[in-house]
C-alpha cells in the first residue's frame, strides 16, 4: 500500500532507489544533489538497504565505479549536478557505448563562470548527445516514479542502457513535497529482479571496452543510433505499465489543458517551472487568450512524431530555453524544435525566449509576459534569433 509523506525530494530520492534494490551506489557530493548520496549514505548505515555504498574521490570516479559495478552484472545508481556532470563527459560516452543499465539522477546546475550553484539546464545541454536515455521532471512525485521507471527501461534486455533523469537544483531537489511512496511488494510486481545478460565473469572471459579502429567504429555507432531510438517502444512500455499499476500516467510529450482544438500559440517547456507556466496558461485562457502549453518529458530519444503532431494546426510556439548554445541561435530546445520540424510542409512560426539562467526565479506573471513577447516576435520579419528575458539593461 502506498504511504503519502511529506519529504525532501532529494531524499524521496534515496527512498525509490532503496526500493528499487539496488546493489551498488557510487557517491560523491555536489551540490544541489549532495542531499541524494547523503540519504542512501544514511539507509545502507542503519542498516534498511542492502547496497554497496561506495565513496569516491571524483564524479569521473563515481560513474567509473558504476561502469564497473554494471559490467559485473550490479543494479547500480549515482547522482550528480552540474560541474560533476561535465566532470564526467568521457565516462558518459563510454557507459552508453557498452550499454551498461546506470541510473543516474541529475540535479541540474548552472555552469560556471561565474561561480554559480543554482539551477538551470546549462549542464545537461552540454551533455544531450552522449547517448543517454534522459526524462526531465516537474515535481517530486515524477522523480520518485521515474528512478522507478528508469532501473525497469535500462535493465530491459531489448534497451541495456544508461538513463538520467532530471530534476531542476533547488527548485526541486531541496523542496518538501507530499509525494506517495509504493510499498516494497509494489514496487517488487513492477521492477524484476536485475539481470544482465553479458557480465564480466572469470569463467567466461569477455572483452568490453576495447580498441575499435575505423574498419569497427562506425558500425558501432549506428548500433548505438538504432538502440537508442528503439529503445522508445520499452519507455512507452515501462510507462503504460507503471500508469495500469499506480494509476499515473508519463508520456514523452504533453499539452495543457487537453482540448478539442488546439491553442493557437503554445508556450513550450522542460522541468519545474512547467507547473509555474501551467498558472500563466490558466489566467490567459481565462481572460480569453488562446493558448496552451507543451512540455517535453523525454529529452532523448527526442519525442519527433509526437512533437509534430502536436504541433500540427498550432500558429505560434515560444520555446522557453533555460540554457544558451553560444555562437548558435540561442537555445538548444528551439534549435531541436526548429530541426524537426524542417520538412513540415505546414508548420507554426518557432520563437525562442531564453530565462531563468543561473536558478533566477520566472514566475507566472514573467510568463505571461514571454508568451505575449512571444506572440509579437512572431509577426517579426527581421530580427535577432532568440531574446534573453529578464536581462538587466
């Protein structure tokens, strides 16, 4: 039976992965996500998870002990935030690459310089492209599900891969939320026991990991390109099942309010501030605005075919970026959003305001403001690619 608590999410965190029996965790802190590694620190201690806990010297360290704990055949678990996360770019290429299941959650933090601790997406746009299953969050009770769902798409034998998931740094990672923890019996029916159908064992010697000259690399990176795209069907899968089991239901992409014609601008987010800009989305539609709002939960495999055909009859989306790709045109959720939708023969007009850099507070107010910026910039024929909002002249 489930129980309702009211908990950090950081440490609703550790209690889903204690569920999830987990073998090994390999910690190191950094904040915002120290709270996460410090609460299963806390379980494996007093003895209610039976894991190796494992403290390293480095991020690097931290996904390289997990890389090895999964070779091995473990059910294995890390957190990170944002400097750790780039700490770790090589080892992130290389636990995808050998298909090894890690989860891992990432609190997501501005990059320096300068020096900032708080959150926004600086960090996993710096890492979109390393082969990664990756789920971004709104609240606690979504993280709690998705570290679930995360261990049962990873260790699918069709998928064998790593997954992160996303929650935004103190906006989420240090909030006390009412979240429903499943009790262990549930969480048993919904999660199998691990299993990893080609561990390294001295009986059986294998290779991973080894040199692949230009006659090898290629075909190994289309294998990494056909699995990561099929691995769609097992997150569709994973998700219809956790909806049947406990009643809430995740899709890589979603509007709001659900209507029978679609808005005609869409306000297009990621993570926690979607809950701020659903508010906005009520107080503009109730002074008669028509609008609505899009919300990408599965980074990648980018969600394409939902994507346009959501998008399909919408006149404006304004793409709310809360990272810059510097040198390009602005943010990397827009410049997604524009490349699927290239070969549309009808297609909305794609606007891009960048805000809420560095953990810098957008309230419902300020999106009502980009939406509206956004609905002027497109009647536009000139002008700059992207817009900054809230910037201090």
């Amino acid at each position: 039976m489930a129980k309702r608590v009211g908990l950090e999410i950081s440490l609703a965190i550790a209690q889903a992965v204690k569920l999830a029996n987990v073998d090994v965790v390999a910690a190191y802190p950094i904040t915002p996500q120290t709270h996460i590694v410090e609460g299963l620190a806390e379980l494996v201690a007093e003895g209610h998870m039976d894991a190796e806990y494992v403290p390293v010297e480095s991020e690097h360290s931290a996904l390289s002990a997990c890389c090895g704990a999964a070779a091995a055949g473990a059910r294995t678990f890390t957190a990170t935030a944002g400097p750790g996360l780039e700490y770790m770019h090589n080892a992130l290429f290389v636990t995808s690459g050998l298909r090894l299941p890690v989860v891992m959650a990432v609190a997501n933090r501005a990059l320096s310089a300068p020096l900032n601790i708080w959150g926004d997406h600086s960090d996993v746009m710096a890492a979109r492209d390393v082969g990664w299953i990756q789920i971004f969050c709104e609240d606690g009770q979504e993280v709690v599900d998705n570290i679930l769902c995360a261990f049962k798409i990873s260790g699918d034998s069709r998928v064998l891969l790593p997954v992160m998931v996303h929650l935004d740094g103190f906006h989420l990672t240090h909030m006390v939320e009412s979240v429903l923890l499943p009790d262990q019996a549930e969480v048993d029916r919904f999660l199998p026991p691990h299993y990893y159908p080609v561990p390294l064992d001295p009986a059986k010697p294998t290779t991973k990991g080894i040199v692949g000259p230009n006659y090898i690399y290629p075909e190994a990176k289309k294998a990494q390109v056909v699995n990561l795209d099929q691995s769609r069907v097992v997150i569709n899968e994973v998700w219809a099942e956790f909806a049947r089991q406990f009643g809430r239901q995740y899709r890589a992409f979603e509007v709001y309010p659900k209507l029978d014609k679609k808005p005609k601008t869409l306000l297009m987010t990621m993570g926690s501030y979607s809950g701020t800009a659903m508010e906005a989305i009520d107080r503009m539609r109730a002074s008669g605005k028509d609008v609505g709002l899009a919300r990408i939960r599965l980074w990648r495999p980018f969600p394409f075919a939902e994507l346009r055909q959501t998008l399909a009859g919408t006149e404006t989306v304004v793409v709310f970026d809360r990272a810059v790709s510097f040198g390009g045109p602005g943010g990397p959720v827009a410049s997604e959003v524009r490349s699927a939708l290239y070969r549309e023969k009808q297609k909305p007009r794609v606007v891009n305001i960048v805000g809420g850099l560095g953990g810098r507070d957008v309230t419902v107010a300020h999106f009502e403001s980009i939406i509206e910026k956004g609905i002027e910039m497109s009647t536009r024929e000139t002008g700059p690619e992207f817009e900054m909002f809230g910037v201090r002249e």
